[in-house]
C-alpha cells in the first residue's frame, strides 16, 4: 500500500525529523528504534512499510528542507552523518512541501488545499493520504455555533469573516479530499461535532490530540500507580523549559493555555480527584529542542505518613515525536484502508488529549492498541 | 472470617507500623491509604475485615511495641497522637509477639515454633493464621542438597548441624502447622523446592519476595513505558541512602547481595536486555526510615538520539510497607479458606522478585490481582 | 545591653519561630544552630546575648502565640517537645504583640505606634529596641514624589490619602521613636530616600531588604563560582513551591512580583550578565512551610561545550529565618549602642537585596561581616 | 616567554582536549571560556600567551591525536567544526607525544626521560617546560622508606626493584631536567619528602593534586555556607557516573580509592567535622566522557529542624579539565620565571587535594590566586 503522508508544518522540526527519519530507515541506515508499531507485539503486515511512505505538506515557511536539517543536526536532534546520506532524497521532498494557500474565504482556501491533496495524491499514485497536523500550536479559538453542525458551517465558511482555526479548516479540507486527518498539536484540529459529522459522512477515520512524548507520557504511568497503590496525590507540580520553534510559540500565553491544559487531564482522571499544583511552560531559548520538564509529586501514604517523589526528564522533542507521526500516519492508513471512520480512540496511547471516555493510564492504552492492530491483521485480505 | 497474622520479626518497624495501623483502622481512627485491597476495584466480602486481624509473632528483641511505637513516631513514621490512641490495644499485643525459641536441632526448634502458633490460634480461636516474615534480612544461604528434595531436608533438620535459613525455618514450621506463608523480605523464605513439595502436600499457598515499595515499584512502570515506546534504554543506575533498622542490616555486604540481585529482576524481563549499571543501597544512619532513591537513566530514541531521566524518591519505607502486609495477610487468608495451594503467582504486584514466569510490568500485575479477587468473590459460599 | 525586639508581624510563623527559638536558648534547651553571631569568627560580648532579648510586636491577627506555636508544631517547624518547655514564657510575650493601630491620617497612625514602641521601651526598661519587619510581604507601591523628601513626606502624612505602605509608616516610626529598623521581606521598608533623611538625622541605622534564606543564597555562592571559573551561564530558571502564610500572599501576583524582582540581583551583578530564564514562586497550599525550590543551569565550557547543574533545597522556610532575625537584632542592637546610623551595607550577607553596591558573593559578605563585628568589638568601651 | 607543556598521559581525553583548543586558541577560532587567567581580575603579562606554548609528552598510547581528537568529537566534547580547522597543526604535535621509556633501573628510565624533555626543549628553543600529568590515575602505592629522604631514593632508584610509582618517576625526571611539575590527578606525583627536597635543591616550584572540576568544585562553595550559616550538615552522600578512559580506569577498586579520598578532604576541613554518608565512583560506560554527579546533603537548622538539599551536576569532564591545564602551565610557568620554588600552595583554587594547611573554601582560594597573580605582575621586569 503506497501511503502520502501530508505534513500541515512540513517545514518544522517535527515534520524534518520524521522525513529524514522516514528516509533513513528506508535506506537501512538506522534502526526504528521509537517507533511503536515496530514492536514485536505491532509489527503487522496490514501496515504499509517505511519505504511505502511519501511525503508532502503545507507550510508558510520557505527555508528549505536540507537547510532546517542541517540546523537540527546542529543542535543535536539529528546525527550529522545521517544527512549527508539522505541529502538529496530530503531535497527531492522539497518541491511537495507547499506554501499555505489563501483565498477571500475559507471556503475557497479549503477548496485550494484539496486541489493540493488531490495532485499529490495523483501524481504519486497514490492509494491513500493522511494528513497530519505538526504546525505550530494554535490559540484556543473563541466557540461558535457553525461548530456545532455540518450545514451551518458550509454556510459560514462562504463568508469572508473566518470562522475555523487554521487547523480545523486543514481537517475540513482533508475530509473533503477524502484523506484521514491526525492532530498531533494541541489545536483544534478535527476536534469539532461539525468535522466529526463531515468525517463519518465521507468515511473517514480520525485522531489526536497532542502527541504525548513527555511529562505527559510520565503522567500515564504514574499517576496509575499512585492509583494502584491507593496513596494519596496531595500534589502535582511541574515546569517544562524548552526553547525552539515550539517553545517560542509556547511563549505565546493563548498558545501555552491550550497546551497546558491538554497536560492536565490525565491526573484528574486517572486519580479521581484534582491534586494541587499546575504545570508551566517557560520558554527559554538557549535550551533549545531538548526540553527539561521537572516535576514533584507529594502524596500522602499510610497513617497520613508523607512522602515525595520528584523527577527530570531531559528529552530531545523532537526525536520522541518523530517516530509517532510515523507510527500515526502507517495505522490511520491502514485503519483507513480497514473502512474505519469518526475518532479512532485505540489511538489513545499517543495523545495527551484523545478522544472518547477511555482510560488514561498507559499500560491500559497500550492493550487496546495491541487489540486495534490484531483487529486490523485479520481484517486484511 | 477470624485471622491471625503472625509476624516474624513482629517488634521490626514494617510490624510494629502494620499493628499500630490495623488497630487504627480498626477504630475508625484512620483512612486505609496505601490499603490496596480497600481500592473500589478490589474490596471483597471475600476477604477478612480489619477488625478481623489478631496479631502475634517472632522477635530476638524485648523492646516493648509501645516503646518501639513511641520511636517511631518520634521518627514522624507513626502520628504521634495516634498512638496515645491505640497505646492500650498496643500493649495486649505485646504478649502475643514471643521470643525465638531455639532447641537443639532445627527439627526441634520448628516443633517449638508449631507449639507457638498453633497455641496463638487456638487461644484466640481463630479461623487460621497467615504467617507473614518481616524480620531482618538474611545473607543469601549456601545451597544444600536437602534444599531440593523434602524427604531429605526432614532428616537433616534433626542433624545438629543447621540446614536452613531463619526463614525458611519458619516457613517450614508455617507449614507443619497449617499456615499460608508469605515473604516480605529477600530472605529464602517458603521459596525452595522442598518447601514447595511441603506446602502443596499440606494444601497450603504461599507468597512472596521482597515487597516492593520504593526504587522497584518506580521500575515496574518505567521500564515498560520505556518498552512499550519502543526506546533504548541504555544505562539504569540507582543509588538507595537509608538509615534505620532494616538500613544497618543491609550495611552487611551479604545481607546488602541478596537485597540488589532481587531489585534488579524488574529491568532485564521488561526491556528484554539488562542496561548497563548498577543498584545500591548505603546505610546512611542519620537519614533513619524516609529512604531517599535516586536513579539516573539513559536512553536513545529515533536515530540514536540520547535522552536522560533522574528521579528521587523520598519514601517511609515502613509506612510504604504496613498496609501491604495487611493486604497480604488478608490476600492469603482468603485465598486458603478458597482452598488454594502452592505459590501464589497473582501477589506478583506486590514484590521485587515474585515466584514463576510472571509480567513485571505493575500494570499487568495489577489485573491480575483484580482477577484474582474477583475469583475469590465468586468462590464465596 | 537589654535588647528589646519589636517584630511588625508578631503573630507570623518567622516571628514565632524566632521567639520560642530565643525562649529555648535562653532556657537552654536548644543549641543555637542556624545563628550566624554564635560562630567562634562571630561571637562578640559586644552583641547583646539571648537571654536580654524582650519580645513585643504588632500584628492584625489575634490568634494567640501558644495557638500559631501549636500548629507550627503540627507542621513540624517547632518540635513539640520544646514548645511544652516554653509554653508559659511564650504566653506571657503575647500581650506585648499589639494590634495594629489605625487612625485618620498616616501622621496620626505613626503616633500611635511611636506610643506602643515608647511604652514598650519603658515599661521593660530597656536599653533599646530595634524594630523587625517581618509582617506579609506588600505589593510594589506606586512611586510618590513624597518619599523623596522628609519634608513633603511630613506634610503627606497629614492628608487623608495615604501616602506610605504599610512597613514604609513603621520604619518611619521606629526612626521617630529612636527605634533603629530592619526588614527582613522584600517591602518597601526603609528603603525611601526621605526615610534615610529621617534615619540619618535620628543617628539610628537600619538594614535590609528581603532574608536570604534559600535558592538566593545558593545563587550567592553558587554564580561566584561560575564567574571565578569563568563558564558562561546561559540560562538560569527556577521554581519555588511553597505553602503557609507566606505563600498565600506570594499568590498574589503584585506581591509575587516584588519577591522575585528581589531575587534576581545576585544573578546580573555576580555573572557580568543576566542568563536566560526567570524565577517564579507559586502557591500550593499543601507543601505548607518545607518550601521546594527547584533550579536549573545551563552553562557552556570550554571550546562551548554545554554542561548542565540542577539543584532541590528542600528547605523549612521559618527555621531557616528566624535564627537571622535574632542575628539581626543582635547586630543591630550593637551597631546603635556603637553610634553607628545610616544603611548596614555590612549586613549584606543577611539579605536578597541588600542597600549599596555591595558584593554579592556570600564569601565576601561574610569577610565584610566578620570585619563589622570585629569593629564592634573594638568599639566597645 | 616561549613554554614548553609536557603532558603525561599526552594522548589523553584532558591532553587532547587541552592541546586541541590551545591551537583554537591561538587561531582566534574560539573563546578562552573556562580559562580562570583570561579573567579580567587575573589577566597578566606576567603569564605566558596561548600562542606562545608549545605541546609535547608522554604516552604508551600510539593512537594519534587526531584520531582521539575525532573521537573526542563524536562525543560531543569537541565541536567537530573547529577539529577541522586544527587538523594539521594537531598532526605536527604528534610526533612530540613519545613513548613512554622503559629501562632496567627507574634511574636508568628517568635518565631517558630527561633526555627527552631536555630534546624538547633544546629543539623549540623554549625558556622553560613545565611538566603536567594527566596520565590515567594510579593505585595508591605501598609506603617506602625510600619516600621520606632524596639520598635513599637516588640509591634506591638504582636497584631493580621499582621504588616509585610512575607518576613519582615523572615528576623526580622532571625536576632533574630544570622543570616545574604540576600533578592533574590523585596519584602521588611530586607529593613525596624526596622529591620536594629536590624541587626545592633544584630551585623549582611544583602543584597539585587532583584537579576540582565536579562535585568537589560544588563542595568547596556549598560547605562554606552551610558553615557560615552555622546550619548542621549531618549527611553528604554522593555518586558519580562516568564512563570514558578515566572512568574505565576508576573501575578499578584501586584507583577508585585514590580519588575517593581526595574526593572528602573538603568536606571536613571546611565544617570541621565528617558529615555521614560516603562518595562513590561508578563506571558507566555508556555514560562516556560526560559525568553525571549526583549528592544528597541533608542538615539540621534552627532547633533541630531537618532539611535537604539535593544536586545533580552534569559535566564535560575534559571540557572542564583543559582549561585548566592550560592555566596552570602559564601560572606555574610565570612562578618559576620569577623564581618561587618548593610547593605552590596558592594553586589550591585547582586541586581537590592541595598541600599544606590551605582553606577549601573556593572564595578564599581565588583570593588567594588573585593576589598570587598580583606578586607576579609586580616581580615583572
Ligand atoms: N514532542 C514534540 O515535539 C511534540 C509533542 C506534542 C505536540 N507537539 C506539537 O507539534 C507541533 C510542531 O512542533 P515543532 O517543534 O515541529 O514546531 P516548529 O515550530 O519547529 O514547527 C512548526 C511549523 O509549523 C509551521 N506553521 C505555522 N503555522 C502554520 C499553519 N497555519 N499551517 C501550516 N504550517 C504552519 C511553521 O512555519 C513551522 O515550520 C507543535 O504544535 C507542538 O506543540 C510536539
Ligand atoms: N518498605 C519496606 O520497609 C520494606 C520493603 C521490602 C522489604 N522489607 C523488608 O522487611 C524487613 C523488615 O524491615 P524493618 O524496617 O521492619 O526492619 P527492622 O530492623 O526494623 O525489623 C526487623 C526485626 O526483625 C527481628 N529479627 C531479626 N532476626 C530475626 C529472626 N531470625 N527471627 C525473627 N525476627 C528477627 C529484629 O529483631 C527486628 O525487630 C526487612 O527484611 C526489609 O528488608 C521492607
Ligand atoms: N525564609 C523565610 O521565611 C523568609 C525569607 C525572606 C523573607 N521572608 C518574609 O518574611 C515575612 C513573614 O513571613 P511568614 O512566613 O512569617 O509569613 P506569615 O504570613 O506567617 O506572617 C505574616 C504576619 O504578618 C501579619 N501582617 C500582615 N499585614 C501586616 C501589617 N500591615 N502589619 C503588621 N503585621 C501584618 C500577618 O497577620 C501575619 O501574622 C514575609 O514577608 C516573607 O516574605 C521570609
Ligand atoms: N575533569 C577531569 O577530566 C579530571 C579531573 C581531575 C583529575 N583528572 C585526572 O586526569 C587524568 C586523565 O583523565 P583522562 O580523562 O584524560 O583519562 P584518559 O584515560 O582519557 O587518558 C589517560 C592517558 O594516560 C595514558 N597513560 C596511562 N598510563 C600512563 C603512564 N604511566 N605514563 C604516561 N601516560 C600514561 C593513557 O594511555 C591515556 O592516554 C586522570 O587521572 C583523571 O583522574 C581528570
Ligand atoms: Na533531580
Ligand atoms: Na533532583
């Protein structure tokens, strides 16, 4: 199965990552080490294959691709000897790489990103596209009815005033192409009841939100085992400094709102009481892609006894997401292909945010995922 | 359903917690935090209520409970109003918590300690006891043939000479008496082919090793995060700084031996390779009971990319430990009026180095557990 | 030299603290650790001993000192053994804690409190009586061109309007009443040039700005270390997660501000620079007085290299003030019997924000202050 | 002043690296960060320029520099860019690193090595040499009489039997070719009675021991304030991580206890008494040339209260070494220019381990360099 895998942000770090990475594991340069669906328990012949993959995307910056690695090898994200392999396969990538159309109305614009879809899809041959948003994180928007229903919507689009974030309109657009769309960012995405009306009317699955490669990911763990061991979460305190693009946007207090919150709901859920404390995210620019989240938890065991667990995780942002988009964009196809449509939920695993009343401890999500590719494996021909 | 619980080392901090907090909890004086089998998924009419608990035990030590209670409050490991509380409970313990007998033979010696427990039950008239070991750990013994064979360690018992550890002998002697056996140290214990042989042969289960309270519980989610991600974990080392009674002990290299080789099992079945790097643990008086672990871990993600993350925990030990115990006792109790025999490979949520072929990950062990209660409910008359 | 102590903030836990502690010394039932002005370097007859300490203060709340001792016991600040030894002593200061006085003009209120401190004085014959502030910190106040001048302030004060913050009316009450003044919290304090006119002209000194008692005093020893070894800090971000009184009122952010405006000095005036990052306090009501402060430092070395330093104090906010409290008095005290008037540079050593263009490497401001209380000594008759 | 810098261990991480950024140095492709004589406060003429030293040594390695240079920037210690740029004046050093000689009598290899240093010098036409060893750490050797008196060791230095350890041999050679001697590690170096009776028969001066790039640096600052806050530090625990040449070589028990000792002196000197808990070296080897330290301080303040403080301390470990390096020949080069000879104690601000009575305090020592720096500025012609 030949999959395009449509990158909204195709110039970012996350996007460059996934390419080269892509690439490399074609050309049997590294090892998939981070990609899930690689795991003996995954690995499943109803996934397309890393050489299967094709990509392309949208995005309003113009630094060329071979440019943004070479910066990313810099700072360590990618090994320098890599690239130079892989140099003129990433400069081939280049041209499929768009600028954002714009039009007088969304309407129109969302007509000019089909028209993008539908020409990558075709002059590749492809058998499908997935569209996966790694731009930059939006502001929470403000609500509006035209959200709500499908109709209204249509409607509103044809207006000149915009009514969908960018991400959504990117969603909307994809479903028109008939293309599945994945929200690794903390945006709106497809995250609306008029885009899930559009996505089961056209038969298209869906997921998101945020990718979970951090503090978040460490959350699912353990807050679950303050849980199992039924000690008492008095608080949860974390900072996250990081710098980079996705820091600098983070800087941005409307952005940082929608990030911050997306990083909260595993603690409620999973311990079935709000402890005190809040997470932060602070840009500091010198930090770069490797963020240091910082975390303690206090909690209260036995007789009231009180204890402390604190932790720093030290990662490279961009490596851990890379592998995901990978692995998101191989399932979704295949789900795609398997005639699944509306929120995949199995996806759980990935996201800070997903979907669907399903649990948020890790372990629990890894199972359904299991479960998921088994159900798509025999689902094959 | 009346339950004895008789602790081997019953005048230890990890006893001396559990009888002060069953007493508590028993009048209402205290929330049953860090109680596993209180949790919603896991309260059964099954298993005995606290109330239910009557405690008995082993000790060398003539420290009256109520002394060693007042130092562990001291300590900040017990309340110290709680105490004044339950002081009179405390002190009609004290009768029932007996000095080692010691005989000519080990032979001899086990018929002491049958005589000692079938004495507690009876007086009390309970419906039976669980014998829990929370003494002081062991060196880890020299192999003997009679270790494997039943027959064979009945006659060298009577030799002068000693064959088995302390607490294997108390297993054994657990056993002649008719009571299920559980392990919260590192010690032998119950877990020897001829003791195995015994058990099954009287009908009776037995559980341990090592309760796992601190560094390893911590391992027991991240090793699978890490595995089910699909990262390298590279390095894992951890360093232990504990004061106290069960810290003095573990100063002695061979006590320390059995106490890491048992730490490190979690990381090697999980990640499906050992990381480089090494557990220790250092006896540092002056910290006494609120260990703090600290453990620094290395990993490569997506093309190699190197990753770091440290955590510190800062626990009491003791009060980690008690409502454990009460949750074993409770566990095995049950389970032996169910008519189980042999090990009990279900308690593997609840140590370091369980017994069988079991998934270390906590989460597993987790649904395991609640099957395991589940079927006990349902084996209720 | 019989000492009176007037503490703006009586009922607080720093002043509570600080006056069991002096109680206990006194009885002899405490060494006086955390008391720089007992180090051999230090010690000097020309400093008044505990034992001539007298304690009197104003504060709005009216909850009793045994009351406030009792729950800093609870906490764990004050040892409840100790507090039982003191209990009547501490019971017999409380009618000396005043509330605060309130009239129609500052000028007025000023009176009122000069009446307090001079009856105060008289009442227990003493020598003198040095005011502390440690009351809640304020937020920053809006410039007045008042506070430039002794004069128009004089006649500002007699207007309705208030002109002054609420430690600013103190300190220029002290000065009235012959009073020399410290603040020991970030307010505005002494800090105004009308009230160094004021100060100047009564030949009484004053000190200050803000105790130094945590992630400050480890920036002073930890940034000269950095310059000496001549590293370039790139970023400096930190983290301090408090509860307690002191806490709640860090929540408001004008309050906040003026705590972490103080703490970033050392930083610039050590490195040469300012490093990226900020310093942030925040509120969780359940971390109580043990404040967790978390720093993270990115530095480059040699040929660029970068290297990383992070640090957790895990320090009793209160414990650690009110041994420099006593300190302070005591130094003062001697620098007013010695004629001295005007701003303490020497006690720089003392505080985040200290007046003048002093040195903020805590070596230094340790050889400075050593060299004051060798002048003192000499000094005396 | 044209200076000759002998390494010892001239194949080494801390030699390449020293070797490599003295060129970037003198090519103005780099910044002098790390460099404490680059300092405004220490800047001399007095002290020789990085373009006038010229590098050679001693090594059983035959791996050539570049080689170990590329590896050193595989691993991130040296920036790859810069590598190239110094490439072939990196080749031409090569030739000047021998091989270590070896003859029947230790006499008879000093004699070699002399002959060596005396080539080196004669051949450069330099004014003087200084001697620095950076070779790999040895076992602490057995006491000899021989040690303690310069006619018994020449006599002994003539038999077969080795008298002197390697290191020692290094520093008796250099001392009779005219050479200062500077000992970067805790091996015995000059720091015997004989051969400070021939430095100082020889008019030369000589410093060590140990060079503080990790945790001791932090000790040397964090113990003076808990001492000069009189709080009472009851517990410094710490573990290093390494791997790299240096780590390999710490493996071994032996060489381990060499450094560990060094690794306490500061602590007690400076609190004046031994807290508990013990430092500890772990090899690590995938963890390489970037060291990850960490320590838990826990102490009592104000009335017993118990408090911590933990740090974590993730270091270059040649980064941090070579600048050093650097420094120390220049000043030890100077002093000899001006004539000091016997033990250069004001040096300690390097060492972990200094001679004689010297303060640990970090703040002190650069007092005391400072005004070492000032003497040679004005004993200038
Ligand atoms: N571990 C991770 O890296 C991680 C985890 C979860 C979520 N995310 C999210 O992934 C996204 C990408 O992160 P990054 O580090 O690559 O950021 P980045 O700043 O490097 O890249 C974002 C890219 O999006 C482009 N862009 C901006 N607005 C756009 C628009 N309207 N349409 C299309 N492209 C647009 C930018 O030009 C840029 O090239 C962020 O939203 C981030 O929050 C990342
Ligand atoms: N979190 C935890 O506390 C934890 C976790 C896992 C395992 N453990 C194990 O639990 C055990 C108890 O820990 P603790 O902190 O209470 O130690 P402790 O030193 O306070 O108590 C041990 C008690 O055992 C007694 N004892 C010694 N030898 C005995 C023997 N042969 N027979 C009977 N009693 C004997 C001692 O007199 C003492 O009273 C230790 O082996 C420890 O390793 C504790
Ligand atoms: N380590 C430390 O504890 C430390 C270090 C530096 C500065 N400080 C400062 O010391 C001060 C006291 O801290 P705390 O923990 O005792 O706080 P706290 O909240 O326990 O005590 C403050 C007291 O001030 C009283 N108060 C409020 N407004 C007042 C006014 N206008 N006049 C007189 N009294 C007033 C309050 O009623 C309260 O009793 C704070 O400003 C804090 O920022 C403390
Ligand atoms: N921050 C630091 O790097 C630091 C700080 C203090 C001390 N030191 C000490 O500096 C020394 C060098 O550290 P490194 O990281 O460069 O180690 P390394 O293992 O990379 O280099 C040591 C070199 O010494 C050579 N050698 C071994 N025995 C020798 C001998 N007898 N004569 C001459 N050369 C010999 C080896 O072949 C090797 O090339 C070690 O002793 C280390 O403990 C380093
Ligand atoms: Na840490
Ligand atoms: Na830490």
């Amino acid at each position: 199965m030949s999959l395009g895998v449509w990158l909204v942000g195709g110039r970012g770090s996350v996007a460059v990552t996934s390419i080269v990475g892509a690439l490399a594991l074609r050309a049997g340069l590294a090892a998939p080490t981070g990609c899930v669906t690689e795991l003996p328990g995954l690995r499943s012949p109803a996934l397309p294959g890393f050489g299967d993959l094709v990509f392309g995307g949208h995005d309003p910056s113009t630094v060329p691709l071979t440019k943004k690695a070479e910066a990313l090898a810099a700072a360590g994200v990618l090994p320098a000897s890599l690239l130079a392999a892989v140099q003129s396969d990433l400069a081939a990538v280049d041209a499929d790489i768009r600028p954002l159309p714009e039009a007088a109305t969304q309407s129109a614009t969302a007509g000019l990103i089909v028209a993008d879809l539908v020409e990558f899809r075709e002059r590749h041959g492809l058998d499908r596209v997935v569209v996966v948003n790694v731009a930059s994180t939006e502001a929470v928007p403000d609500g509006h009815r035209a959200h709500h229903d499908l109709a209204l919507l249509e409607a509103a689009l044809r207006e000149p005033e915009p009514v969908l974030p960018s991400s959504a309109l990117h969603a909307y657009a994809a479903f028109l192409a008939g293309c599945p769309f994945i929200d690794f960012t903390p945006s709106t995405g497809a995250r609306l009841p008029a885009l899930d009306e559009l996505a089961r009317r056209q038969g298209l699955p869906y997921g998101g939100r945020d990718g979970k490669t951090g503090e978040t990911l460490l959350k699912s763990v353990l807050a679950p085992m303050f849980a199992q061991r039924n000690l008492d979460v008095r608080t949860w305190s974390g900072i996250n400094l990081l710098g980079g693009g996705d820091g600098a946007n983070l800087a941005d207090p409307a952005a940082n709102n929608a990030k911050t919150t997306s990083k909260q709901r595993v603690l409620g859920e999973t311990l079935g009481q709000e402890p005190q404390g809040t997470v932060r995210i602070e840009y500091v620019e010198d930090i770069g892609n490797f963020k240091t989240a910082w975390d303690l938890i206090t909690f209260a065991g036995f007789l009231g006894t009180r204890m402390r667990l604190e932790f720093t995780w030290h990662g490279c942002d961009s490596a851990l997401a890379a592998p995901l988009v990978l692995d998101l964009a191989r399932l979704t196809g295949a789900a795609h292909a398997a005639g699944r449509s509306g929120a995949l939920t199995e996806l759980a695993f990935f996201f800070k945010d997903p979907p669907g009343d399903v649990s948020h401890s890790l372990a629990d999500q890894f199972r359904v995922l299991t479960e998921f590719v088994a159900a798509l494996d025999q689902a094959q021909p």
